[in-house]
C-alpha cells in the first residue's frame, strides 16, 4: 500500500508540473487555427468580388455603374 501511494504521489506532482505547458500547448494550437482560419477568409473572393456583370444573383447596379454601358 505503502508503494502505491508514493506512485500515485509522484503520478500527481507529475500532472501538477505538466498541466501549465499542456495547457499553454492547447492555447497556442487555438491561436493557430484562428489565424489560419482568418488567413483563408482573407483570400476567399468575397460576395460582391465574386460576382460578375452576368451573374444570375440580382444586384443593384446603377447606369452608370454597368460594365455594358461603359
């Protein structure tokens, strides 16, 4: 009994020392994935980029705004 409870001490102080660096692990690959999910955002066309003059999608387009007219 006596050697279980210092394994289980050692088990614990071992946990106690590895927690912060597990934890400051998980936030840096939290971080991470947010800039990498930004990063994507930033190079998807937008909706009023991806769109063209003959798009079916109905946009407001003044006349003097129309590719066709300029």
């Amino acid at each position: 009994m006596n050697l279980f409870l210092n394994y289980l001490v050692v088990t614990v102080l071992l946990a106690l020392v590895l927690l912060p660096a597990g934890l400051g692990l998980a936030r840096e690959r939290r971080i991470d994935r947010q800039l990498r999910d930004a990063a994507r955002r930033e190079a998807e066309p937008t909706e009023t980029e991806s769109r063209g003059a003959f798009s079916r999608e109905p946009h407001a387009v003044g006349p003097a705004q129309c590719p066709l007219l300029s």
